[in-house]
C-alpha cells in the first residue's frame, strides 16, 4: 500500500531537519549545518551567514568567516546550479564526483563554446595555477592563457554589457572539480586558490548519495523537482530515480495526490511523538536570499500560497526576494539595509500578523542584527527594493 504524505507532515520534517523548527544547539559545527542545507548560497556572503546564522543558537558571521578562512572546515565555491555556494570541505568528494556528472544543457554559440578537450585543458591549468597561492581573477587569466594559448584569452563571453575572456566558460566546472574555491578577499578584488587535494567518489555512487541526501532533507520530491534544484536536464533525473527505485534505493509515496519518492524507510514523519505536525511548523522565520529551503522545498504553490506566489517569487524562481515564512508557508518579503553597526529590517506581511507572531517576528529580526554583529531596528511596511539578479 503506498504510504500517503501530507504537505502539513512534509513540512514539518523539512523544517525539523532544516534546524527551522529547532534551532541548532551551541556547539554544533557550522559546517554540520551546512551539510543539512545541501549547501548554502553564498552569492552574496551575508546572506549565506545569515542562512546559517538564522539556524542556530549563538552563531555569527564571523563564526561563519572563521570556519570558512581560519579551520578551512567550510569551502566557498561553485555547488548547485553552478552557484557560488558554501560547502563543507570534508564533503568535497561528494559534491566535485556528483556535479561534474549531471548533463549540461548548451547555454552558448558554437563560435563562443569550448570543445571538451579545451574544457580539460583549461581545469588543468586553473589547478595548476592556483596550487598553493591565491590569484585575483585577472592573474589567473594570464596564467591560463600562458598555459593553454592565447584561444582561451579570445573575449568572446557575454558579461554585464561586456566580453570576458574564452577561459571563464568553464569556470564553474573548475570549482566542480576541486581545481578551484575562493580565496579571501584582496582588498575589494576576489581571489581563487585550490582547496586541498582529495579523491572523488566514483561518480554514479556519488550521483545516488546526492539524491538520498535531497530526498532526505527536502523530501518527498519528483525528479523534476530535483532537476529544477540542480538545473539539469528533465529526462535524466527520471531515469536516475527509476533505477533507484528499482534497486530499492527509494520508495514512491503519495504526496498530496502527486507521485513522489523518499529514501526508502524513511517513511516516519512528524507527530507521532505527541507533538502535531502544525505546532511544529508554527512560528514566524526570516530566509535571506537565495536560502536553501525557499529554492528546494517543493511544490512552490504550496509554499507560496496565494499572494506570495507573485510577490515573493521573481517569474517564478525563487531566491531572489528573502522571505518571511508564518507557520511554515511564505507570508511576506523583507530587506535588511546596514549603515555601520545598525541595520534597517523593512518586513512587509502579506496578511495580518497576530500579536504572537509580531513579537515572534521582532525577535527574529533581534536575531539577524545578532549574526551580523549589529543593532536591529524592524520596520513594517512595503519592501521597495526589486529582486535580486
């Protein structure tokens, strides 16, 4: 009999493991918490610190710095949807086997793309490169182009009204590989270094462990669900999840009349502990951009209900706004704008908030001028301010 899931019982595991509902005890490694996420956009930093930071209990941003420059136990660099992400390093392996292995759609002309082989050439080189030094993205250009020819100089990339060097193609697919990661800031210019030298997992078990891993903290999900979280093809997810059901690997469930799958066993959910789904899920939570859970959590018109599918959404992706969530479902929009050590919180609800959840939400708002090492002031009112790109 195919066991039967609710959107109220899917939530409130998503946010139990998510350390939404709980927040994460002091003490616990902000790269475990990171691991959770499946990574944390890291597009803009203070927004992956505050993704992180809004999780558990006593951690800031330079918690956060400090375990990305200092212990070097987190790894700023592309992950996902070949986004800038904050990884752990211990989990490398598993990222730089499972990425590299999704098929990639063709973004570029034939008179811009790279052959396989330049691709190779030019990972290569980036590795060399950056072996033990960091380079700002101009330094690295020379040494690519020395190391492969003046073809992967060409400006041929269209960039911001501009044209960037042949090379940067497939500068994503360097950090894929663990040829690259950030290195910290010289001045206002960016840097790149290699992370430490590690061996992958083989690819196909690399490509099943990240499928678990998703199903488990954001499951049940379909395999379009998770092509959309990876932007990868749709065909090629589907016939993943097909021979992992048939290995057993996964199991279909019923979710809210949808065909879905989980890890399989992991059919135990919320509220069997005396506690209801919905007091699980109840209470007020700030998401900057980009967060983990507004982008993966699925089907996006449950959990943008309503208005929130318009406001909080930017033609359907979502990220682009930070999101006030009530009671497990997004509700609003909000903006944090910091002048020295005092940072504007402008939150805008999309109903009407009781006096609980008003007083939840001032503390929340106490919470991200505490991660960002700041004084919080909330204001109610309209978020002028677009989506992000």
């Amino acid at each position: 009999m195919t066991v039967r899931i609710t959107w109220t019982e899917a939530s409130a595991r998503r946010l139990e493991r998510q350390f939404l509902a709980t927040s994460a005890e002091p003490g616990v490694p902000v790269a475990e918490v990171v691991a959770t996420m499946l990574g944390a956009h890291a597009q803009v930093l203070s927004a992956a610190e505050l993704s992180v930071g809004m999780r558990t209990e006593g951690t800031t941003r330079a918690d956060v710095r400090e375990a990305l420059w200092e212990d070097r136990s987190l790894v700023k660099t592309h992950g996902p949807r070949g986004t800038v992400h904050l990884l752990p390093t211990a989990e490398l392996p598993l990222w730089c086997a499972a990425l590299p292995a999704v098929p990639a759609g063709t973004v570029f002309a034939s008179d811009v793309r790279v052959s396989e082989e330049q691709a190779g050439q030019i990972v290569a080189a980036i590795g060399d490169a950056l072996d033990g030094v960091c380079l700002t993205v101009d330094e690295l250009g020379k040494e690519v182009v020395a190391r492969t020819g003046a073809w992967a100089g060409d400006l041929v990339m269209p960039a911001f009204q501009t044209l960037w060097p042949r090379w940067r193609l497939v500068l994503h697919r360097a950090g894929w590989s663990g040829a690259l990661c950030f290195g910290p800031n010289r001045g206002r210019k960016v840097t790149y270094t290699r992370p430490p030298h590690f061996d992958p997992l083989p690819p196909d078990e690399a490509v099943r462990t990240l499928v678990r891993r998703y199903l488990h903290a954001y499951g049940p999900g379909t395999p379009a669900w998770f092509a959309k979280w990876l932007a990868a093809p749709g065909g090629w997810p589907s016939a993943l999840f097909r021979r992992m059901a048939e290995a057993g690997e996964i199991e279909e469930v019923d979710f809210e009349g949808t065909a879905a799958w989980v890890v399989t066993g992991d059919t135990e959910f919320p509220g069997n502990d005396g506690v209801r789904d919905r007091d699980r899920m109840r209470g007020v939570r700030l998401l900057p951009y980009f967060d983990a859970y507004g982008i993966a959590a699925q089907p996006r018109e449950l959990l943008f209900p309503g208005a929130a599918y318009q406001r909080a959404l930017a033609a359907g992706q979502a990220g682009n706004f930070p999101l006030l969530l009530v009671d497990g479902v997004v509700a609003g929009v909000w903006h944090q704008r910091r002048r020295g050590r005092r940072t504007t919180v402008t939150v805008e609800p999309l109903r009407r908030l009781t006096a609980r959840q008003e007083r939840e939400l001032g503390e929340r708002v106490e919470r991200v001028g505490e991660v960002l090492e700041a004084e919080a002031e909330l204001v109610v009112g309209e978020v002028t301010v677009g989506p992000h790109a």
